[in-house]
C-alpha cells in the first residue's frame, strides 16, 4: 500500500518535541514484559511521523537505485552489533559515498540475505551516507534536527520472504530501542513483526511500533508486493529511563506482594545472551587487530620500531 503524495510546495517541519512524558503517563505505554514500548514515550520520533508525506515522495528516488556491488556479498559477513563493532564501522565507511540498496546480513549463515535490503541514511559513527542522501534530502534535514540517533535509513524485505529469528544489540539493556514507521505496507496484514511471544501486523503506513530488539524477533512478508518501513535505532532520552525505572520498580513491587513478577523465559538479560555478545565482539577485535597489523606493514612498520611505539591499548 503506497500513499501518493504531493510535497513540492509544503515546508518540511524540522523542530522535534522534546516533551517528555512522566512517571504518571506511563502506566499503560510499556507492552507484554517490556518487549513493546507505545511510540508517545518518544516525542521527539513523531516528527518522522508527521513528516511521512516527505519521506514516501523520497523513498520513491530510493527505490529506483540499484544494489550496490552485490557479488560483494554487502553487509552479511557483519555480525548485526550496529554500532560497536570495528568492522560495521569500516563497512559504512567503505559504503558512504554508494548510491543504493545492500543486501543485508543473513542472521544464521553466512551468505547474504537476497530479500532483505538497506537503504541507509546514517549512523552514527560512520556520519550520513553522502550520495544516499542525496536521494532523500529533507529527509535528511529531519534527521539532523533529532537527538540520539544512531542508526537510520529503510528497510525492505521481498515478497514472500523474511528475516528468521535473531537477536539485536539495540534495547534496554544498552540504553537503546528501535523504531520502525511504516511505508510500504502490503494490504491484509501480510506483513508483520514477532517480539517474543508477540506479533505486529502491518495494517497501514503510517504505523509506528517500538521494540526491544534484544529478544528473540524475526519479521516477515507473504504478500506478494514488498514491505517497507523506516528504522531508527536511537537512544533512549535520560528523562524516560528514569521515568520508566522508577515505573518498572513500582510494578515488581506491587508484583511481589502478589506473587508474581519476573521476565519471561526468553529474557534479554539471559547468560547465553552475554556470551553470544561477548563472541561477536571478541570477533570484532580480532577483526581490527589484524587490521591494524596489516596497515602497519604496508606503512611501514620498522619506522614504528624505530620510535619506540606500538599498539594503543
């Protein structure tokens, strides 16, 4: 389902609401176990919201481009940490300055993902993808007005295919959420997303759900049109943490006196959650020491001896 749109004329809203919703606005915006989260704890997303009429007239420049190198494989060798792992960072600086779409990576293999594809904007230590924005400059201009960004662009996933089920580095637990804004929305909800034991389905665009990626999620398409939405990862502003905290301490304070309380089974916090994370960032490091070794070869690593210097820690 694709909206038509007519933005040639209209000034695009730039100024995004910082005000923050307190302890007493947040009794009924947390979803299933602090899986979900209800889009008004974060106010100062809704201007990509109010603004969807710009960004479908601009995703559709985004569509007409091509997948950059696709014999490359893109983006499936990368673990999927988006913004602490060396070689996501070298990867976007690699890819900044390439128009178009990525394959993106596979989740359980290492082969790329055919159906799944980026089309990215930012992040935050990589900066804007140059010639990407030039596709989506007000888009842009959006973005640069909105604090805590750290991952942004589209997201598109084939018909009749899907991303299986994985677990992210962006949630609660690493004082970050994602957020997806429906835009291409295939019709009859054939098009949705699974967070633990709950599912969103796709009805409109317009759509804005918020999660915790840090659970067991996949999502998926069977219609036969593709599905577009618009992510951020961003952070989340101190002045709902504390907001929420000081609600979840309530909550397992008045679960406790009941009997009940605790996450579910597949809680983000699990020890082999830890140690999956401590893997691929173990793998990272590795990664960019030998980096690093072979840059200090090809310089010339004898002048290195000769200062007396070496490795920074």
């Amino acid at each position: 389902m694709m909206m038509e749109t007519k933005v040639e004329n209209r000034e695009v809203e730039t100024k995004p609401t910082l005000n923050w919703p307190n302890k007493n606005e947040l009794k009924d915006k947390t979803i299933d176990n602090l899986k979900f989260y209800h889009p008004e704890l974060f106010p100062h997303l809704d201007i990509l919201r109010r603004n969807l009429d710009v960004i479908l007239e601009e995703l559709k420049s985004a569509r007409l481009t091509k997948i950059v190198k696709p014999e490359e494989e893109n983006g499936s060798k990368l673990s999927g940490v988006w913004c602490e792992d060396k070689a996501m960072e070298e990867f976007y600086n690699k890819t900044k300055q390439e128009e178009g779409w990525l394959h993106w990576w596979s989740v359980n293999n290492d082969q790329p993902n055919q159906d799944w594809t980026i089309f990215g904007l930012y992040t935050h230590k990589g900066g804007y993808m140059d010639e990407n924005c030039k596709k989506c400059p007000k888009t842009k201009q959006i973005l640069t007005q909105i604090p805590g960004i750290r991952v942004a662009g589209f997201s598109r996933i084939q018909p009749k295919s899907g991303i299986d089920t994985h677990k992210g580095f962006t949630g609660r637990k690493y004082g970050s959420l994602a957020w997806h804004l429906g835009l291409i929305i295939p019709p009859n909800g054939d098009a949705w997303l699974t967070c633990g034991s709950d599912t969103h389905r796709w009805q409109k665009p317009g759509e804005v759900i918020v999660f915790d990626d840090t659970f067991p999620h996949s999502a998926w398409n069977s219609a036969e049109s593709e599905r577009i939405i618009f992510y951020i990862d961003f952070m989340i502003p101190k002045e709902v943490e504390e907001a929420l905290r000081e609600m979840e301490t309530n909550s397992d304070e008045e679960e406790g006196k009941k009997g009940g309380g605790g996450r579910d089974e597949d809680d983000s916090d699990s020890s082999d959650f830890d140690e999956e994370f401590a893997k691929w960032m173990a793998a990272a490091l590795v990664s960019q020491k030998r980096a690093n070794e072979k840059n200090k070869s090809s310089s010339g690593g004898n002048n290195e001896g000769k200062k007396g210097g070496g490795e920074n820690e």
